[in-house]
C-alpha cells in the first residue's frame, strides 16, 4: 500500500505516526506530510491535500479546530486521530507499544515520549483528565531516550509514586532532558528538589502559577525548590490566563509576583483571549512576557513605547487596559 501520515501541527514530532510508521514500513510505502497549521486563529490559512493515490491516510492533529482548515481532494481511506479530533480515538494497543520511527522526521535530534499518562489534577482548562485519566507509569527510560537529547511529556511526573527512582535514574545515566510541559511545583519535595538540580537539565525548570488561591503554596515551594537550585533567571512559570479573568487583579498580580520572585513568565492565552475585546492587549503582554531579554532588561511602559514609537493610541489602550 502507499501510505500518506498527516501531521496537521505538531512543532515536534508526532509520536503517533511514527509509530504507524513503524507498523506499516515492513510492508508499505510510507511518506509523512508535514502542514504546520498554526495554534493562533490569525494564522491559520485552508490547507488543500490530494489524497488520490494513496491507499490510507492517517491524519494526526494536536489543537481543537485545525481540522476545518483542511480540504481533502481525491479519495482514500482516511483516519484522523489526536486530541484536536477526539479525546476518546486512541491507537491500538499493538501500535501504541511500537517503538517510534525518527526517520521520517529527518531533521530531529531528540527523543520525545511519555513515562507516565495521566494526571490527579483536575484543571478546568486541561483536557488530560478526561482523555488519559489517573496518572500511571506506562514506559520506562530506557524505552524513550534514543538520542543525546530527550524532551519527556508527562503532565505530572511527580505526581507519580517511584517518581523519586525515575530522577535517580536519569542523574545515574546522565540523561540530559526536560519535562517539556513543565512540572507541578506544589509537589516539588526536598528530595524531587536536589535530583531535578543535579539533573542535565535542558533549559529552564518550568512550574505553573494557573490560580490566585495557590499564591502562598507555590511561594513556599519555590523557596524550597532554590535551596538546591540558586540560578537566577532559569526558573519560569506558565502563567495560564483567559478571557473571564480579570486582566488587573489575577493575570498582572500573577505576572508581577513572576517579576518580584526573578522569575520569566510565558504567558499562555486561553483560545478565547482571541475572541475577546482585549485581544490586542493579550497579544502585546504576551510579546513581552515570553521574551526573557525583553523581560529582563525593561519594564512593560518602556516595552510598548519600544513596540509602537508611532501608534500613541495602541500604547494608551494597553496602558490604560492594564492602568499603567
């Protein structure tokens, strides 16, 4: 059979295909088609793909709405799958235990995989409970790492019981890798502290300030956590923040408690910042906040007469939005 993977807009390579590439190359012709469709609606653009030649098109998508930017022409047996389609199609369980084809991403240097599923928070924005529900082991190192660097992306990995033994083994090994989606600081212990510090770890440890009512318990956690590592500007905080929320008293409290702990922020826009009357202030923050060098070195006034010398009226807006 002619075979035709679909990656609709994964930044990294999309563990799913290739592992249907791993099951299919034994026999078929495989070929991966990469889209790029973007997260943010503003860049999105329609996406025409000829399916006609090929027997089965696997079709992956990682964000809600991607799909309705693709126009299939031709005719072939056609599966979608991933998040962005449906929380309940998963692989098979033969397919899901493969190991993962890197070829077909030629351009890759690092392994990517998942030690645990699941998660025991129960996030009104996160969809991880209801897809892969309590969390659970269901690889191990040796399984992932394959090459020099490795990004794991478990959601809670310290919420898992034996997580300890799992960062014990990645410092014995000198693993050099990352919790890509960032780790739980409400469950940073004295022990997860001082392996996660004497890791090779790749970039900046990345925790969470999602919600007001956690403030003293991630305070007292980053303390905690910076008795073993001292670093300056090498801890950040995704500062999830959305449309309902107020811009002054929870997004800005949360970003300038990141600015007095001397700690970077990324700002993470919940999909209907992009519906919101705001929707220029969001974008603005979010290019001053995700930028460390901008961060660091100048404050959010210099920053937006820095971004518009010429358009007084978009920096009054944002001042005036934000009361600066």
């Amino acid at each position: 059979m002619k075979v035709l993977l679909v990656d609709v807009d994964s930044k990294i390579p999309n563990l799913a295909l290739m592992k249907l590439s791993t099951f299919h190359k034994p026999w078929d012709d495989v070929e991966l088609l990469r889209l790029g469709i973007s997260y943010y609606p503003s860049r999105k653009h329609k996406k025409v793909i000829d399916v006609s030649g090929y027997d089965k098109v696997y079709v992956s998508t990682i964000f809600m709405g991607s799909l309705d930017y693709i126009e299939f022409g031709g005719e072939s047996d056609i599966i979608c799958g991933g998040t962005g389609y449906s929380l309940d199609v998963n692989l098979p369980l033969d397919i899901s235990e493969l190991e993962c084809d890197y070829s077909i991403y030629p351009e890759n240097d690092s392994s990517y995989g998942f030690l645990t599923r699941g998660c025991i928070r129960d996030c009104y924005f996160c969809v991880v409970p209801k897809k892969e529900g309590w969390i659970r082991q269901v690889a191990n190192v040796c399984d992932i790492v394959m090459h020099d660097k490795t990004y794991f992306l478990d959601n809670n990995i310290l919420a898992l019981d034996g997580h300890e033994d799992i960062l014990q083994e990645l410092v014995d090994k000198k693993v050099k890798y990352q919790f890509k989606q960032g780790l739980d600081i409400r469950l940073i212990s004295d022990r997860n502290a001082e392996l996660l510090a004497q890791s090779r770890y790749i970039g900046d440890y990345t925790f969470a300030f999602d919600d007001l009512k956690f403030e003293k318990q991630i305070t007292r956690k980053l303390e905690l956590f910076r008795k073993h590592f001292t670093r300056v500007w090498k801890i950040r905080f995704f500062i999830y923040c959305n449309a309902n929320q107020d811009i002054i008293s929870d997004v800005m409290y949360r970003l300038n408690w990141c600015r007095d702990h001397d700690v970077l922020p990324y700002l993470m826009r919940d999909i209907n910042c992009w519906e919101s009357s705001e929707q220029d202030v969001y974008t603005d923050l979010a290019a001053y906040c995700n930028q460390p060098s901008l961060w660091k070195k100048m404050s959010l006034n210099e920053y937006i007469i820095k971004r518009f010398p010429r358009n007084v009226l978009r920096q009054e807006k944002f001042l005036s939005t934000l009361k600066y």
